[in-house]
C-alpha cells in the first residue's frame, strides 16, 4: 500500500488555524490534498490531526481521517518523523501494511502532481531511503555573514572573499513539501536528509515557507502569479 500522510495539528501559533485558514479560495490543507489525489500515486490520502474542525475540513477536501493523533504527538516540539511512523503503525494494526509512505506537508500550496510523481520515480529508481523535495539557495551560502558583537559584519568563509560566486558549489535547502521515504525507512528513524535521501529539485518560485504573516502575503502574491490567465 502507498500511503500519502499530511501532517496538520491544530496548534499552529505564529499563524492562528494556518493549516485551515483559506488561501486563494481553498483551506491551505485542501492544495496538498488536490496535488496527491491528482498524482494518482496513492492508495491512501491521510491527514493527522488532533484538531476536529480540521478533520472535519480535511474529509470535505477528499482525504480521510481514521484516527485522531495523540496529544503527546500533538505539540510545538514534536518532530514529522514520529507522527509518520504513528500513522505507518496505525495503519499496521489495521491489517494494512504500507510499503511506500509519502509526508505532504499542509502548508504546501505550490506541491504539484507531477512533483509527487517525479518523487516516487526517484525514490523508485534509486533505491535510496527517501526522496526529498529541495531547491538551491538564491545566493551562495558560502559567502554568507555574520554580526559581530560591536555590531559589525563579517564573512562566515572568509577565505571566499575573492572567490567569483559562478565559481563556488551550488548549494541546496529543504523546499519544506514532500518527503517520500519506504515504510522500512521511516519505522527505521532512518535520516531524512541523510547520506540516503536523493533529490527531487524544484524551481526556487514554487517555494516559500510559510511561518509568518508576512510569508503567507508572499505566498498568496507567489501563487497567483502562476496561475494562467483569466483564472
């Protein structure tokens, strides 16, 4: 069975209800729905919530929701692994067993279908643990700087400073949509941005984080910009 799981818990601070709040016309968790029933990649579209108005909103978009997560699974500091593998093993009790699992975050609105497709081929087609979502850095990282304590600026890589930026390693960063990962691997803890993850590289406009205010704002201007027109 290949799972698609999307995290969305109920207490998101910096953005109140973010994982439900409308963005463009939809509740953000109804895109990263849409994207995976679209992919035709998975038997079961899940959300793992703790929230019922979120449950009740996940159904209206199409996916189910089995089980209500844990509180102890449900707070600021729990990392995706853990809620991954609770609903792996869910799943598991149920007589279901899951081979290949993909996490969709909620908050991504840019996932496309044919990214998750592009994922399951690379992980496929690897043999690796995972396939990871990332984008490079608009700038090169290793002429990046740091604040001194007199309020002064300094080079991180001083021994850059001459170095032509065509001329340094590209550098890439976790595009925060999707990890696709075999069951094993997750059951495993197995690291996701590990030496077993391979890439699946998306354009650095069909990503932003979506943390505060001003990103949502960002995002909402980024998103409608791709959209053809007259829609």
């Amino acid at each position: 069975m290949r799972l698609a799981i999307i995290p969305a818990r109920g207490g998101s601070k910096r953005i109140p209800r973010k994982n439900v709040r409308p963005f463009c016309g939809k509740p953000m968790l109804a895109w990263s729905v849409e994207a995976a029933r679209a992919s035709a990649c998975f038997d079961r579209i899940v959300v793992s919530t703790d929230d019922p108005d979120i449950s009740q909103v996940a159904r209206g978009c199409g996916a189910e929701v089995p089980f209500i997560r844990p509180p102890s699974l449900s707070d600021d500091h729990t990392p995706t692994v853990p809620v991954i593998q609770h609903a792996i093993q869910w799943y598991a009790q149920q007589g279901m067993a899951a081979s290949y699992v993909c996490c969709i975050y909620a908050t991504a609105p840019f996932v496309t279908a044919e990214d998750l497709r592009r994922g399951f081929a690379a992980l496929n087609d690897s043999g690796s643990q995972f396939a990871v979502s990332v984008t490079t850095y608009a700038f090169p990282i290793q002429r990046a700087l740091r604040l001194t304590a007199a309020g002064r600026i300094r080079m991180v890589n001083p021994e850059n400073l001459n170095v032509r930026s065509q001329d340094l390693e590209e550098t890439y960063h976790d595009a925060g949509q999707f990890y696709w990962g075999r069951a094993a691997g997750w059951l495993a803890g197995a690291p996701l941005l590990g030496g077993e993850a391979v890439p699946v590289i998306l354009p650095r406009h069909r990503v932003q984080d979506i943390d505060t205010p001003e990103d949502w704002a960002r995002a909402e201007a980024m998103f409608k910009s791709l959209q053809p027109l007259g829609e």
